[in-house]
C-alpha cells in the first residue's frame, strides 16, 4: 500500500515538472517552510527542509515593461521519506496551490533609476526596486487525530488549509533585500499534539501464545482544533559580496535574519531566526542549501534546508 | 517684394522598418532594453526574457540595456534582427551585477543597408 502511494506521488511529480513552470515563493526559508522573499524567477522547484519536502511547480506571467504579473503555483508535500533522517516529526501528506497576483514598478527598477526617462550611458542606473504580491492559496491534508483509544477509521480527518497573504518586497541594494509578510491562514494545532500509532489488533494470540497481529496507523493524541491565524512574517536577506565564494565550488553566501509571528489570540506567538545559505555561482537569489536555526521561547530548532529548480 | 521659394519635396525620414528580436537570460529581478529610447517589452519564461518588436531606423539603432540584480548575479543578452531566413545577431553581450558593466551598458550598433542580406 505504502509502495503504491510512492509511486503515485513520484508520478504526480514527473507529471508536474513536464509543464512549464514557474514557482513563486523562493528557498529562503525557516525551518517551517516559510518565507516573506517572493522572487518569482526560478523554475519548477523541488524544496527540502527537515519540517518538510514539498515539490511546486508554477506558472508566472510577468512582462518587463508592465506593471502587473500574475501567476499560480500547486504542490505537494510529502508524507514520509528522507525529511524522517532529520526530524521525528510525522509528516502528513498534503497537496494545495496558490494564486498569486501582484505588481511590479517598472519605472523603481534599473530601466530609469527613477528619473521616468531611459537613462544615459553616463548614468548609474537604480539598484533599488520593489514589488507587491498578493497569495491566496488553499490545501487540503489528511491525518488521523483523536484524544481517546478509538478505531482510526473513527480517527480519520480532513483539513481545508486557507490562506491570504499580502507579500512586500524591498531590494534596498544589490546585497539587500527585504521581505514583510502578512495575512490570516486557517491553521491546525498537530504541532502541539503528541505523535503516537494507533493499534488495531487483527489477530489475537491463540490462547497461551504471546505473539498477535496488529495493524498500526501512525497519527496524533491529544484535543484537535483548528483556528484563524494571523501570520507576520519578515525576512532581511544580506547577500555577500560576489567575491566572497567557497572555494572549490563557487557558490555564493546568503544570510537570511527573519522573524515568524501570529498575531492572533489564542495562538500568539513569534520566532527568531538566522539562516545561513550557499547559492548557485551567476544567480545569488537560487540557493542550493542552508542552515536555518530559529528560536522561541528559549528553544533552538535547527532545520536543513535545499532546493532545487527544474 | 519677397519672392516665394519653390516647394521642395521633403523627405520626412530614410527610416525602414525593421523586426528587432532581444533575448535576456539572467536570474535578475529586472530587465529593460530600449531601441532607440523606446522600451521592448520582453516577456519572463524563468530565467529568459524575449520580445519581438518593430522599430523603424535609419543607418543605426541605439540600444540601452540594464539589470537590477543582485551583486553576482550573471546575465547574457543578444538583439538580433527578424529576417526571412533567419535571425541576424546584431549585438551579444554577457556580464556581471556588482563587476564594471554589470548593471547594463548603452551602445550604438550600426546598420548594414540590408542586413537580412547576412542571413
């Protein structure tokens, strides 16, 4: 059974990355997945981080002398495989996408370093720009929950993951960006729930024996609730000097410092972060991997983070 | 008493039209190419942007092109011109955000009288 979930999913990739793609949000990441850094210019994107491995694949539809983009991305994370090398946490299998619609000042960027007009040979042209973006995504994901001994047939749910995001980014230089972040998300609490395996015996020991068969469901215990968050979330990414490369390899250093906040009672909550990225020789923003270390309330949580772009 | 000069035909301009084809590929946030002080819109497939536009000119074209990017990132540009047979490279560049050059360059790119004659 587990076999043929495997190979369904490894074909639903395959599938998505035989079309023409474009993924939205970029690889600097917490170890939650998150990020306030929309870059919109990589590929189909398969992105790894000890919370999770999602695969995305998308579509952007930008113009170089227009204002507005627009654009979609769809994706799904996986339920198990290598992210258990890295972290205990179950995974539960989710699939979702995201629309994304936005703006993009063409006259902010190095077209007329803001003077409105094409510049001159002589002149420097602008190393600032901005864009907006709008997120509104929906996935949906299937566990098993329950806060007392029971089948997991009975155990069985579903969650319907909404979420509106405002995105602004910032690029103050050429080693500067900036990202902010926020907007509700429908969220669950499996994070604060105990991982635990349901039993279900299918075949009891024969009378003096000791050995029974028992089927087992990996799930959650404790009081399963979902609520409306309201996610904040900032990201300051410092881009070394292109100089600065690791040797034998060629790739560029990133350092990411972020924040991961909910504002909204009865979860509030917010994290701290730096993460440290090594990124593809000739395009800085394209990271091939990083550490990211968050802390909350005194707890360091250190996530693995890789991506690569199809 | 002022004599009035003939009318004389004016030739209001030498100009042909011509097809220019711009192909960027970067990783870059942003990418401008103007022919003549008018901007191509180019379209963003990933890493390439491409745009096809007609421009009338006469024994040259003047091309500006700049990146905003990020300090390292590479980029590589070509203008060609759309012939019949096939595309005639014009002007091919490649360069570095954050390196002398890197963030675009201006340059003036002369015209053979018939240049699809290269194709």
């Amino acid at each position: 059974m587990r076999i043929a979930r495997r190979n369904y999913l490894c074909a639903f990739v395959f599938a998505l990355i035989s079309l023409p793609a474009r993924s939205q949000q970029s690889a600097f990441q917490s170890g939650d997945g998150q990020t306030s850094i929309y870059l919109g210019t990589g590929g189909a994107a398969a992105t790894f981080n000890s919370a999770d491995t999602k695969v995305s694949i998308g579509y952007l539809n930008r113009h170089s002398e227009k204002w507005r983009l627009w654009g979609y991305e769809v994706y799904a994370k996986a339920s198990s495989g290598i992210t258990t090398v890295f972290s205990s946490k179950l995974k539960i299998p989710e699939g979702g996408g995201d629309f994304i619609f936005g703006w993009h000042p063409t006259g902010s960027g190095a077209s007329t370093g803001g003077t409105g007009r094409p510049l001159k040979d002589a002149e420097p042209s602008s190393t600032k720009d901005q864009w907006a973006i709008i997120d509104v995504g929906y996935s949906r994901s299937a566990f098993y929950a329950s806060d007392v001994a029971q089948p997991p047939s009975s155990a069985k749910r579903y969650f319907d993951r909404f979420r509106l995001v405002g995105v602004w980014n910032r690029k103050f230089s050429d080693n500067v960006l900036f990202g902010f972040a926020a907007g509700a998300e429908r969220r669950n609490n499996l994070d604060d729930l105990t991982p635990i395996t349901f039993e279900t015996t299918v075949l009891s020991a024969p009378s003096g024996g000791t050995t029974s068969i028992v089927k087992t469901q990996a799930g959650f215990l404790g009081n399963y609730r979902e609520y409306i968050a309201a996610p904040i979330y900032t990201d300051l990414l410092f881009i070394l000097p292109s100089k600065i490369t690791v040797p034998g390899f060629g790739y560029h250093v990133a350092i990411d410092g972020y924040t991961r906040s909910d504002v909204a009672a009865p979860n509030r909550s917010a994290d701290g972060g730096i993460g440290v990225f090594l990124t593809k020789k000739g395009a800085v923003t394209r990271p091939v991997g990083g550490l990211s270390a968050s802390w909350n309330g005194g707890k360091v949580r250190v996530a693995f983070v890789a991506s690569y772009n199809f | 008493m002022a004599t009035k000069k003939p009318a004389t035909p004016v030739v209001l301009s030498d100009k042909r039209a011509l097809t220019f084809i711009a192909n960027v590929q970067t990783p870059a946030n942003a990418v401008h190419l103007f022919l003549n002080g008018k901007a191509i819109d180019m379209g963003q497939d990933g890493d390439t942007w491409s745009g096809k536009e007609p421009r009338a000119v006469g024994d040259h074209v003047d091309i500006l092109f700049t990146v905003n990017g990020f300090d390292g990132d590479d980029w590589a540009m070509t203008v060609s011109i759309d012939c019949p047979d096939a595309a005639v490279k014009i002007l091919s560049k490649k360069g570095t955000v954050g390196q002398p050059g890197g963030h675009g360059f201006g340059k003036t790119v002369m015209l053979a009288p018939d240049p699809c004659s290269q194709s």
